[in-house]
C-alpha cells in the first residue's frame, strides 16, 4: 500500500504536513535515505518508491534541531491517512490544510519500469489536484540536510532503479510489459498465451537438410520404386480380387436372374397357349420341338408351368418350361393315349425351377394337365429319391421301380438331385384318375 492521496482525509490523529512533521523536505529526505521503501517491514504498508520531491510545494522553515523527529513524524503520518480512509469511508474526502499537491509522479513510475521514454497519454494522472499557491510569507531562512538516516536493521538492498537496470528487456518468462495502463498490460499478458499462427518452434529448429548430389537422387529414385516381387504380389491380388468379384456376379446371375428371366418367358408362353385355346388356331397332332402344347398345375406347390416338345436345355428346360420326353428312344405317351407314360423333365434349381420341391408330394398329391380338349388329373403314386441319369427304365411304359405291374396311364416327372447339382435324378410318378373335357370345366383339384 502507498500513503493516501492528496485531497483525503489524513485520520484524527494525523495533523497535515506543515504541522507538528515539519517541512515537506525534511519527510523527502528521510524517505530517500531508505535503502528500499518497498521492502521496508513498517507497520501498516508500505511508502511508494516513486516519490518525487519536486511535486511537493516548497514548506516553512523549521529549526534544524527538529528536521529529525519532524520527519519520523511525517513518515508514520503518511500510513495513517489510508487507515482511516478505510475506518471511515462515509465521510467526504477532507484536504488537510497544507497537504502536497501530489507524491506520487506516473512518469517517475514510468520511468523506472520501463527507462527513459515519451510520456503516453495513459500515464498521465487521472485526478490531478491544481496546485495552490502557499501565501507570501517571509523568505525562510536556509535549512542545513538533515543526517541521513540509516537502513533498518538486516536490509542492505541495492536500490531499486539499480536492481531494474540490470534486468533484461525480456526474459525467458515473456516478453517486458506493455507500456501503458493496467487495461493495456492485461491485454498485452493474456495475448501471450496465444497460439501464435506460423511453424511451430521444433520446426523452426529443425535444421535445412542438406541437399543430395545427382548419384544420391538417383539412388533415392531407385530406392523409392516398388520391387518386382511387390508388383507381381499386387497383380496377382487384383486378379484374385477380379475373379471373386465375377463368381459373386456369376451366382448372383444364376440364383435369382435367370430365375426371373425365366418366369417371364414361361408366363409369356402360357398365355400364348391359351390364347390359342380360346381363338380355336390349333388342334391336337405333333408338336415341333420347343413347341408349347399343354400346362401342368401343381397344386400343393402352386406350380403352373408350359409344357413344350422335348427336353432341350437351351430352347426348353433353362426358358423355365417343362419338357416332354418325345424324340427318339426317349419317346414316351401323351396324356391323351388310351396308355402308356407320359414322362416330362423340369428343373429343379435355376431358370424358374418348377419342380424344386416335387420331393415334398405325397400318396395321393393331385397333378393336373391341361390341354386343348380336357384336364387331365393325376394323384402321385410313388417317389425315388436318387437314381442313375442313365437310367431310362424309369419312363417305361410300365416303369420300373414304380410299383406299377401292369399297363396303364401313368406319369412319371423328373429333375436333379441334390439341390444345385446334376449328379443323380428324382423321380416321381403318379396314375390318372380323371380326365375330363375342357366343356364340362375345371376338375375339383384346380376349383378348390
């Protein structure tokens, strides 16, 4: 803390400063003769370091016996006024009669901290007290200097402007503090704790590398290229990575394009048949190979599939139609004769795959097929699981392994097993029970 400023109340019990303390000179001397005001252990503060005696108005004259005690008077006076200021804050400021303009010099402040430089307008003082001009009085008579007083005891401080001088403008702490107000040096403390925007000190540091020679670039060049056992690894990855991509387009292509492709080509071909049916174009007799004739129902799969002329796997079998073993050895029955075995094939996996789930009919299952003249009923008969695909006995007139021993109207369908595969042949066959003509309406399997 620093003594109160002029203009303020100096306490009760601190007479002004050209009383009982003697002149204003006496108090400056005592003051300079302090080794460091700051770090003096006086009771209740401390005297402020920049005092300057040239704002002091010239005092009375005192006797040169009493400068002593007139100063060690002053000096306790000076930390009484901001006590009271603090005691009593109600009360207006009071100017003791006598009281210095002002003791406290911003540019000797200034000066100290920061060196010799042009006043700013910030420093300036922001109350200043006009300066009163002390009465004519006589001349007084010429004051001896009064002794110096010696530094208390264990302080032998240099001073302080002395201590300053010696410090660097900026240490390794920052930077020195911005000339100016409080307002300013805050801003100026809180700015340097900002990232500051450029390289970073590590990559200021870092040293330049040094620049390579044409041998050593070519070298580097070398160095950086991808070995040929790199490059053959790297082909051979991007070709794996090709082939796994084509086998899922492939599977993606069996399992379900051809799947819908065929529908649409079977259901085209259904209603062409029936069309034909409707406008009375064709008539019963021999069938030209892929050519559509009839349409088999399933109901417990909810399977209704074209039957064409011949197995074919191209023109029939992959358009998702049913194919009628008639060409050749393979030659068996149509529904329409007084006996015989009417055997067809179908696929069971991919391209519409009518006859998936042929595995799951029972003893008694209905089959129907329709023609241009009659619905032809079948119920399923008997099942074999697995067989040769050599194994042409099954499509006989009477076939063999059907339980059937003698000659009749029978079916007999078949497709490949297992699923997916074309190992062996499914069989399954089935005797007709109905046949009726197309005039007299569907058969009681296809109403319900």
């Amino acid at each position: 803390m620093t003594a109160g400023r002029p203009g303020h109340a100096a306490g009760p019990e601190g007479p002004d400063a050209h009383g009982a303390y003697g002149t204003d000179g006496a108090f400056v001397a005592a003051v300079e003769g302090l080794a460091d005001p700051l770090n003096d252990p006086l009771p209740g503060g401390h005297t402020s370091p920049w005092f300057r005696s040239d704002t002091v108005p010239a005092a009375e004259p005192e006797a040169p016996h009493a400068v002593q005690s007139a100063a060690q008077s002053s000096y306790e006076a000076g930390y009484a006024a901001p006590r009271e200021l603090h005691q009593a804050p109600s009360q207006g400021p009071q100017q003791p009669q006598g009281t210095p303009n002002e003791w406290y010099d911003p540019a000797g402040y200034q000066r100290d901290w920061y060196g010799p430089q042009e006043p700013s307008a910030r420093m300036a003082p922001a109350d200043p007290v006009p300066s009163v001009a002390p009465a004519e009085e006589p001349a007084p008579a010429p004051v001896p200097a009064p002794a110096p007083v010696p530094d208390p005891p264990g302080l032998h401080a240099e001073p302080r402007t002395e201590v300053l001088a010696r410090i660097p403008a900026e240490t390794e702490l920052g930077p020195a503090p911005a000339p100016g107000g409080r307002a300013e040096r805050r801003r100026a403390a809180k700015g340097r704790g900002r990232r500051r925007p450029g390289a970073s000190p590590q990559q200021k540091a870092a040293p330049a590398a040094a620049p390579m020679s044409r041998v050593e670039a070519r070298r580097a060049a070398r160095a950086a290229k991808d070995s040929p056992a790199v490059i053959a690894s790297r082909a051979v990855g991007e070709v794996f990575i090709s082939l796994g991509v084509l086998m899922l387009l492939f599977v993606t292509y069996q399992l379900w394009w051809t799947n819908v492709r065929a529908d649409q080509i079977a259901g085209k071909e259904t209603n062409r048949i029936q069309d034909e049916w409707a406008n009375g174009d064709r008539r019963p007799g021999v069938f030209a190979p892929g050519e559509g004739f009839a349409i088999m129902h399933i109901p417990k799969l909810d399977v209704v599939a074209p039957i064409a002329e011949g197995i074919d796997k191209e023109k029939v079998l992959d358009r998702g139609m049913i194919g009628h073993y008639g060409e050749g050895k393979l030659k068996t029955a149509m529904p329409s004769d007084k006996q015989g075995n009417f055997s067809v094939a179908g696929h069971r996996n991919t391209h519409g795959e009518p006859f998936r789930y042929i595995n799951k009919l029972n003893p008694g299952d209905p089959i129907v097929v329709e023609t241009r003249d009659a619905y032809y009923t079948y119920e399923m008969a008997g099942i074999l699981p697995q067989t040769s695909p050599s194994n042409i006995s099954v499509i006989e007139p009477i076939p063999v392994g059907s339980g059937f021993t003698k000659p009749g109207r029978y079916l007999t369908l078949t497709t490949c097993t297992p699923e997916f595969t074309s190992t062996y042949r499914l069989i399954v066959w089935g005797k007709m029970v109905d046949e009726r003509p197309r005039s007299e309406g569907k058969p009681d399997a296809l109403v319900g």
